[in-house]
C-alpha cells in the first residue's frame, strides 16, 4: 500500500522551486479567503437582523 502522506524531506535536500512554493502559498490564501467569507455570508443568512 502506498504511503498518503509523504515523510518530510531529508535535511539538505533541496527546495522546491520558489514559484511552486509562492503558488501553493497563493492558492492556500485564496482558499481560506473564500471560505471565510462563505461561512461570513452564510452566517449573515441565517441570522436575524435587527
């Protein structure tokens, strides 16, 4: 059975490169932006004004 989670890199290996590295940041920043203004919106929804 192949591993799901892959161990973590061997010291002195090399990084991936910087443009891999920005992308995934971007990508996980996007992400949690628009689940945090989903559930913004959704709460603002269901909840009852004044």
């Amino acid at each position: 059975m192949p591993a799901i989670i892959e161990p973590p890199p061997e010291p002195g290996a090399p990084l991936p490169p910087l443009w891999k590295r920005l992308a995934w940041f971007a990508g996980i920043a996007a992400a949690s932006t628009t689940v945090v203004a989903v559930v913004a919106y959704a709460m603002k929804a269901v909840l009852p004004s004044h």
